[in-house]
C-alpha cells in the first residue's frame, strides 16, 4: 500500500558541483525537496521506490547500490542509489533523472527503508502508467514513492525549447494535481501535450497517480516555480 509520496524535479542543475556559480539560485528548490524527504521518512515505510524519466537504455528498474554519474555535464561526481552494501552493483548507470534522484537520498542521508529505482519511458500511456503504479502499491505491506520529473520546458523565451503559450496552462494543471493529490486531474494530462511542451514529469507523476488510486492520501505544494523556463515541482503526499 502507499503510504506517503514526494514529488522532485531532476534537472542536473539541482546539483550544486553542476550548477557552479549559479548554485545558490536553487537553494529554496533544494530546501523544498529536503521537506518533502522528510515526509517520506516520517511515513515509515518498508520500501522506498524511486521514479523518474528515462531514455531507452535506463528504462525498467534499478537495484539498491546501482550507480549513476554527473560526469557528462562535465563534473567528476558518482552517485549510488541508496545505501551501497558490499561491492558496487554492476549493471547499467542510472539514467540522470534517477542520479539526481539518488543524489538528494545521499544529500539528505536516506535510512528510513531499502531503495530501488526504476526508469519510465515518457512515451508511456496513460493506463499503462497507472497499472505500473497500482502494481508498486501493493509490492510491500508500507511503499513510499520519490517521483522525479519536470513540467514544461516552454515557459519562456529562454527556456530549453523556446517559449510556447500553452506551457503555463499545462504545468498550472500540473501544479494544482500535484499539491492537492489529486489523481484524476493527473491522470487527465495529455501525453501529447505534454511531448510537445516537453514535460518529462509526465509519466512518472501518471505511474504515481495509480499507484496513490485508494490511498487516501492528501497533498500539499512546497514550490512552483519556472527558474531558467522549466517549470519545477515539489509536493508531498500523505
């Protein structure tokens, strides 16, 4: 059963050795991702399971001790999801949206419960989605979800994919869903729509949306904001 959820963004630039001189502009997205953590180790759970977007070659799931790395954007830093036990795991790297993922655990020294991590592809629809989600609910008696992914990379002339007037729209319907747990409006995003404005978020909030279908749980918004024209959330259920 889920028992709590937290919603971050990935964008590398969370990471402060990637973001260099610009670090501190995220500072207050940094701190809203702690307290959202933070919900997730009061809920207790017996599983943490770690979401987010992934091309081809991350997709599909990634064990305790899988590792990933920053060094693509130019900075020499490993991650490794969750506590590392004995020897390195080998496999594949973790995709980046999971490294950054793995980074906030390490930031915020996650032991409240095992981790795993698995890679959604942002094509994937709507149902298939939530039977993805409603099939982690009931993998362990108390699962809590980290759900990594961005809103529009649109929102602005400056923005990643140039600006495009429904961006704002989309990530408002995005941000109200996300802040009050509600999973029909999650469910509702238009995975057309959200390819074209470049929402990576998608998908994996759509696996939490079945995943939360009777959890009763209730939501709350700790940042909205669209620093560098991508639209970043943080809410936490529970």
């Amino acid at each position: 059963m889920l028992v709590a959820a937290a919603v971050v963004p990935c964008p590398p630039l969370l990471v402060p050795e990637v973001a260099a001189g610009a670090a501190h502009e995220l500072d207050g997205l940094r701190a809203a991702c702690g307290d959202a953590l933070g919900v997730l180790a009061a809920a207790a759970p017996d599983r943490l399971i770690v979401l987010g977007p992934a091309e081809r070659c991350g997709r599909g799931p990634h064990p305790q001790g899988a590792t990933g790395s920053f060094r693509a954007f130019g900075v020499h830093l490993d991650v490794t999801l969750g506590e590392q036990r004995g020897s390195a795991v080998p496999g594949r790297s973790l995709p980046p949206s999971l490294a950054v993922a793995a980074w906030l655990l390490a930031r915020h020294r996650w032991q409240a419960a095992p981790v795993e991590g698995l890679g959604v592809g942002e094509p994937l629809p709507q149902e298939q989605c939530a039977q993805v989600g409603r099939e982690l609910a009931t993998s362990a008696e108390r699962v809590a979800l980290l759900v990594a992914g961005d809103g529009s990379a649109r929102r602005g002339l400056k923005a990643p994919g140039y600006y495009d007037e429904r961006a704002g729209a989309f990530d408002a319907r995005a941000a109200k869903a996300l802040g009050e747990a509600d999973t029909a409006a999650l469910a509702a995003l238009e995975a057309d729509l959200a390819a074209e404005l470049l929402a990576s978020g998608r998908a994996p909030w759509q696996v939490l949306a079945g995943a939360a279908e009777d959890a009763g749980l209730s939501g709350r918004l700790l940042y909205d904001d669209a620093p560098y024209g991508v639209g970043y959330f943080v809410a936490a259920w529970s």
